[in-house]
C-alpha cells in the first residue's frame, strides 16, 4: 500500500498569494449534479422530470492549525489565513506528490462565509472550516 501526501493550494503559482491549506482532515469532494423539477400527478403511478440546469457545488475544507509555541503563533496562522483566503475569485487546487506534485482538480471558487475557528484555549491548536462556492467547472 502506498502513502500520498496530500494538499489543497489556494491560488497557486501565484507568488505571494498562495496559500496551502495546513493539516487538512476533510474535504468535501466536488460533485456536479442536475436539478430538476418533478411534478407528480394524484391519481396515476409515474410523475413529469423536467431538467433545469445544474446545481451549485460547494466545497468544505477542514483541518487544524498546529503550533507548539502557544498562543502568540496561533493568532499569527490564524490572521494569515484571514488575510490570504480572501472572498474574490481564486483558483482552488487538490494535489497529491506522487515523485511530483499531480493535480487531481481545479476550480475557479469564491469564499461564500467566514472562516470559522471553534471555541478552543489556542494552546497548541485550532481548527478551521472554509466553505467555497465553485463558480466555474
């Protein structure tokens, strides 16, 4: 059985606005689906499929921000992510190394909420949440 080492980069190659998501532990992998509006009769067996279109994709990504020097470095991981996830549109990648980094997917996203960071001390961790919109596929 192999190991792969596994990263979800936010705009990458872009010097200085990259960001690589730290110690991720889930991530929601994107399924396009279809909508449609179904009508259903009361009397007969059977109903009416009338395709729409195609659903938004949301992708969630959660993970940890680990510092063993307390508090001090975990507000400073937690402000850089503030300040590099930003809400405009950006390229969001999953990658495995493989010998070389391969690229699984990617999507042109917008960040639809606050990042979240759960109640915790900031001792030695925090967790995080960021949930994206994906605008194009």
């Amino acid at each position: 059985m192999s190991s792969y080492i596994v990263r979800c980069v936010f705009n990458p190659g872009i010097t200085g606005l990259e960001y690589i998501f730290p110690h991720i532990f889930s991530i929601s992998d994107p399924s396009p689906g279809m909508k449609s509006t179904i009508i259903e009769g009361t009397r007969g067996d059977g109903c009416i499929v009338i395709p729409s279109g195609k659903k938004s994709i949301e992708i969630e990504i959660k993970g940890r921000l680990i510092d063993n020097d307390g508090y001090a470095d975990l507000t400073a991981l937690m402000t850089t992510m503030r300040s590099m996830v930003t809400t405009a549109q950006a390229i969001l990648t999953l990658e495995h190394f493989n010998g070389t980094w391969v690229q699984d997917w990617s999507y042109l996203v917008r960040r639809i909420d606050e990042i979240e960071f759960p109640e915790n001390l900031r001792t030695w961790d925090q967790e995080y949440n960021c949930r994206f919109l994906v605008i194009s596929y």
